[in-house]
C-alpha cells in the first residue's frame, strides 16, 4: 500500500510542479494567472478525490472477493468431505463381496491342488 501512496503523491507533486511551471512561464495577466491557477487546483482535487474513492471503493471490492473466496472453499471442502463418505460407504459392501469372493476361491484352489496331490 506504501508504493500506491508513492505512486499517488510523485504524480501530484508532478502534475502541481507541472502546471505551476506552465503558468508561470505563459505571459498572462496576473488576475487570468490567479484564474488559472484556481481552476487548475480545482481540477487536481477532483482527480485526486477520484483517485480516492477508486482505491477505497477497489480495497472494498477485493475484501469482499477474498471473503466469498474463503466462503466458496469452505462449502467446496465441505461437500468433497461429504462426497468422500458417500463413496465409501457405498464401496465398502463391495469390498466385503470381493473379500469373501477371493475367499471362495482361495478355497477352491485349494480343494483342486489337494485333489491333483491325491491323484497322483
């Protein structure tokens, strides 16, 4: 935030510099040179209250888009927690299908190895 504030004041300092430096050097009048001067002040404090209300209405913006952020993760880790728990529980009756299924034929090449032992 420092190097925003830098960046701000250089180019007011500048732009006052500047115009400071065009009014002074343009031969005019000093009544239209206090007229141009007013003017040009007035201009710059409007860009400057513009420069402003952007950089706080940008500082609110990006709060806001960090706290949705935050709330969007926290609901997406939500629902793959619930997604994960849902996937194993509908995995896990499988899974004692298949042991007992490996366990059938575990048994089965068993009674086959014993019967070709027998038979020889």
């Amino acid at each position: 935030m420092s190097n925003g504030k830098s960046i701000i004041t250089g180019f007011i300092v500048g732009g006052v510099v500047s115009a400071a430096t065009a009014l002074l050097v343009t031969p005019t009048s000093g009544r239209e040179l206090r007229q141009q001067i007013k003017e040009q002040s007035l201009e710059w404090k409007s860009t400057v209250d513009d420069i402003i209300q952007d950089g706080l209405r940008l500082k609110d913006q990006i709060a806001k888009t960090s706290k949705e952020g935050v709330a969007l993760i926290n609901e997406l880790t939500e629902e793959m927690k619930t997604s994960i728990e849902e996937w194993k529980e509908a995995i896990e009756p499988h899974q004692e299908n298949i042991h007992g299924y490996l366990e059938e034929i575990e048994s089965s090449i068993k009674d086959l190895e014993n019967k070709l032992q027998n038979q020889k």
